[in-house]
C-alpha cells in the first residue's frame, strides 16, 4: 500500500471545505489507491462546527482516509503536509471597501505562507482557492520564498470547467467531448474565456468549436459573460455561492497536476507568469497548462487574435491593479 499523502484544507468548516473534504477522502483528488491523511485549519469562532466535519468524517468510514487532523493552530494544521488547499479568507461583507477586504486577505496570507514554509513538507504543491484567488497567491508567493513559485497556483479551472459547460448545453454534446478551452487572467469579472482553440469530438472527428457554433455573436459575447458572471447567478439562485462545483473543480486541478494532463488536452491555472503571451511577469495569471510527472507548464506558441489580446491585457491590468492595493496594505 502507498504512504499516506498529507492534505491541508484551510478554511474546511466553510461550504467548500464541507464539499470537498469527503472527495478528497473518497480518492476523487488523487486516486482510488492513494491513502489521504486530512489536515483541516480554521479559526477559533468555528472550531466546534470544523470538529463536527471531523466527526463526519470519522462516520463516513472512508477506507482511503488514513487520519484526521482538526485544529485552529495553522503550525500544526501545515505540519509536514504535501498539497495544501487554501480555502480560507475574509470573504467581503455589505459596506466594506475593497482595501479593507485586501488588507484582512493579506495578513491571513502572509502568515499562512510563513506556516507552509516552515512546516510542510519539502516540494508542497499550493493551490489557493480563496478570492481574491491570484493575488492571494501572489501574497503567499512572496512570504514563502524558500517554495518554489511553480508549487504556489490558484484556481480557475472552476472557470474553465463552466466554460466546457456552457459549449456542452449550447450545442448539446457531451461536456467529455468538449476541451481546450482557456480561461485567461483573474479569477474575476474580467477573466478572459477563449474558445479559439477549443475543440469538440464528433463522430467524425475533432472539430473547432467556432466551426460548429455558427453564431459568432453569442461566443464573442453572451458566452464569455455567461461565464464571467455565473458565480453571481449561482448566488442569486442558491443565495450561497458555489461550493460543490469549486470543490469538484479544485480536485480536477491537483489531480491533473499531480498525475498529469490527458494527451493533447490542456487546462487552465492560475500560474506565476514567466512573461508568456506578453503578461508581465510577477503576476499569478491563468494561463492554459499541461502537466507532467508533477509539473505543469504554460502551452505556448498559441495564435492570438486582437480581440483577444485586448481581453488578456484588461485582465491583467486588473491584476497589476490588484497587487498594488495588497502591497499598500503591507506594512
Ligand atoms: P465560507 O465562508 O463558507 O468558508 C470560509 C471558511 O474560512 C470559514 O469557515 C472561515 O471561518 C474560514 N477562515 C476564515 N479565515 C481563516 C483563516 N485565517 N484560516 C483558516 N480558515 C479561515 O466560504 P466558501 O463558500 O467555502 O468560500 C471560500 C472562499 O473561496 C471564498 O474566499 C470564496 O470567495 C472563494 N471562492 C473561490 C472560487 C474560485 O474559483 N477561485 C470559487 C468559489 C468561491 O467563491
């Protein structure tokens, strides 16, 4: 049998943490034969509600789940963990300014970054999942040096999977048959959702998206709002926000990581910039990626048209935007 893999779900009393903890306990993030042992982190006002997802757990007697670690101390919570799943964060609340949001994000942050650094394991993947996603990222980046920045990521791959969904409903495929999408930027309204290089397999063959969709209109437009906006829409209809498909989504993003990416498809992720496509380097910016044995890197060599250039550089001035509010909340 495989050595338990160590796997810290900050914020895991929340809505996210509650869906995906028994995923990743049921062998959904990293395989049906690899033992799990679950850290689980969250502040003091809810440790009594994260106990009782520890009890749960306990109950739900998943054979993979080989231990579970419950607590509110993060040096404890990041002892020696392998992948670190960062959920928790100050969410925004009615009447608050953006910098006050960014400055409760950045000392969460900045603290975490110092607790994984110290204390998880050599080669911890990082998958930070709280908004705002890529600059909290960035945040964690920058105060655990000694991590390499291709082990510190964010997650847009929720985006990216509405996306497959929004060409699987419109031309009625299944979404298995449906890839290559590209969410391109922050995990915000001003990602960039490309379809250019999306593909669809069909009984005869793989076929370009733009081919098999005839309105122009609605890819250039109802489609990138429809998935710019849908965490809003999801809100209006649940009146929480999404939990079970960021959970499912966050899975799908360590386990392509981990154990790779299929032939010929690529994902999105949030990734530090290496200056790829024109983005500035410095900034956590999704991109789209394969992985390999543990590695992820940026595809290149795409064929960017001036629509798109124009929606991949607003996107990352928001971002650039976005880092010079958190440093001023540094001091
Ligand atoms: P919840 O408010 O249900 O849960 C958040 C949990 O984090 C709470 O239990 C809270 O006590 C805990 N927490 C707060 N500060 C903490 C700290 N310093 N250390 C450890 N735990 C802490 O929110 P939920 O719906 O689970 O969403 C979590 C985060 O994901 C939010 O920031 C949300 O905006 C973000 N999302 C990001 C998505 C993405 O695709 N990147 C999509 C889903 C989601 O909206």
């Amino acid at each position: 049998e495989k050595e338990p893999v160590r796997v810290l779900v900050t914020g895991a009393a929340g809505q996210i943490g509650y869906a995906i903890v028994p995923m990743i306990a049921r062998g959904v993030m990293l395989g049906p034969d690899q033992p799990v042992i679950l850290h689980l982190l969250d502040i003091e006002p809810a440790a009594e509600a994260l106990n009782g997802v520890k009890m749960e757990l306990i109950d739900a007697a998943f054979p993979l789940l080989k231990g579970v670690i419950a607590t509110t101390d993060p040096i404890e919570a990041c002892m020696g963990v392998n992948i670190a799943v960062m959920v928790g964060g100050f969410p925004r609340k009615e009447g608050m300014e953006r910098k006050d949001v960014m400055s409760k994000n950045v000392s969460i942050y900045k603290a975490q970054a110092s607790a994984l650094e110290k204390h998880a394991a050599e080669d911890c993947k990082v998958l930070v999942i709280a908004n705002p996603a890529n600059t909290n990222a960035l945040i964690l980046k920058e105060f655990a040096p000694s991590i390499p920045e291709k082990n510190i990521t964010c997650l847009t791959r929720l985006d990216h999977n509405r996306a497959l969904g929004q060409i699987s409903e419109s031309l009625d495929v299944q979404v298995s048959d449906v890839k290559n999408v590209i969410i391109w930027g922050n995990h915000s309204s001003t990602q960039y959702p490309d379809v250019n290089h999306a593909t669809v397999q069909t009984s005869s063959g793989e076929k370009p998206v733009r081919e098999l969709v005839s309105d122009d209109k609605w890819l250039n437009a109802e489609f990138i709002t429809t998935v710019q906006q849908r965490g809003a829409a999801i809100i209006k209809a649940r009146k929480l926000s999404s939990a079970l498909s960021a959970a499912s989504a966050a899975c799908d993003h360590i386990r392509d990581w981990v154990l790779g990416t299929p032939e010929g498809t690529w994902v999105s992720m949030g990734v530090y910039s290496d200056g790829s496509y024109g983005i500035q380097p410095g900034l956590v910016y999704s991109f789209p990626v394969t992985c390999k044995k543990g590695k992820w890197s940026i595809v290149q060599g795409l064929k960017i048209d001036e629509f798109s250039r124009a929606k991949m550089d607003a996107t990352a001035k928001e971002l650039v935007e976005e880092k010079s509010l958190a440093y001023s909340c540094l001091n």
